[in-house]
C-alpha cells in the first residue's frame, strides 16, 4: 500500500462525532492495521494528528517512510491548534 500524506487530521467537535468520525476512523485504523501488505508513506505537504496515525505514519512501522522537504508532522495543525485554544480562552471567560 503506498499513502500520499497532505491531512489536517481528522476533524473534531460535536458536529462530528455526531457525526461518527471516531468510528469511521477507527475503520480506516483497523483496515490498514490488518492489511498484510507492505506499506510505504510519503509526506508530501503537512500529516497531523490522528490523520497521521491512520494512513501509516510512523507507529505502524512502514517498511519505507520518506518525507518532501517542505513536509511536516505535527499532533495538530497550526489552524487546528489556535482554533482550540481560542475555544479554550472564550469558554474561561465564560
């Protein structure tokens, strides 16, 4: 299996969890969890979060993982992060 990462992640609030992404990701984790194949990964732009973990990042233990030079891993995305913590801060105001 060869994965082209460029994922934000998967998305989060109530909205989608309603919504079911825990499940279908957990799908997805499971599908590549099981395959018996070998499995290679290519960063191409930016691979965060849980996004990361379910198209073969580096916890599964790829036969190959390259990454572009622009590319970058992180738990969450620079958007993702001030969003939460501008969430943070208006819910401790209130």
């Amino acid at each position: 299996m060869i994965f082209l990462q460029n994922i934000t992640g998967f998305m989060v609030g109530k909205k989608y969890e309603n919504g079911g992404i825990a499940r279908d990701g957990a799908k997805m984790v499971t599908a590549v969890a099981c395959a018996a194949v070998p499995k290679f990964t290519v960063v191409i732009g930016g691979s965060f979060g849980a996004g990361n973990y379910a198209m073969c990042g580096r916890a599964y233990g790829g036969r190959f993982l390259w990454m572009w030079p622009n590319a970058r891993i992180s738990v969450m995305g620079g958007e993702q992060a001030a969003s939460v913590l501008a969430t943070v801060r208006r819910d401790a105001f209130e």
